[in-house]
C-alpha cells in the first residue's frame, strides 16, 4: 500500500478530485493547508505574501493503483505556471478501519 498527498491550488480541487475517481481511487482525506514553494510566496502589486493556500489531499491506494492516481492528479492540477504544487508518494504499512477493526496490510 501507498500513502499519495497531493497539494494542489484550491481552483484545481474539484477537477482532481474528479480525476481521482475516474483513476480507480475513490477515497481521499482533505485538508486545507497554507505554505510556499520554491517561488518563496507570491506577489501581487506592492503586497507579499509569505505563505499561500492550497488543499491537501492524502490517498491510500494499493501498489498497482499509484501510477493511475499521480498522473491523473498531474493532468488535473497542472496549470504551467509556478505554485502548481506537489505529489509525495511513500509506503504504508498497513491502514486500520476504526469500525470494523480491520487491517488492511501494505
């Protein structure tokens, strides 16, 4: 199993989250999120801004299921220009179901 977070600009979240769908994975965790990237903030006139909002999404997927989501979150989030976010894939070891109490293992 594999954790993917994307952070992605706000005005893209409907659309990746739409791609996600169509990629095979259907949940996702989101949070709001405030941060900067390379670009060390934005500037818009005489104003800067430190630390800009984005949406952060966690999806749990099976091994087989990583290439699908990241590039469908890749097509969907992609503007070309500066800020458009990133995607962090890392291995999980397992995910536990509160409710049921089961254990799906990675």
């Amino acid at each position: 199993m594999k954790l993917i977070q994307a952070i992605v600009r706000r005005e893209k979240e409907k659309e990746v989250v739409d791609h996600i769908g169509k990629s095979g994975a259907s949940a996702y965790t989101r949070l709001d999120v405030f941060g900067r990237g390379r670009q060390k903030g934005l500037v818009a006139g005489t104003v800067r801004y430190d630390e800009v909002p984005k949406v952060l999404l966690m999806i749990t997927v099976r091994d087989e299921q990583v290439d699908p989501v990241v590039d469908a979150i890749k097509i969907a989030s992609r503007t070309g220009n500066p800020g458009d976010g990133k995607i962090f894939v890392s291995g999980l070891e397992e995910s536990r179901t509160i409710r049921t109490a089961s254990i799906d293992q990675g």
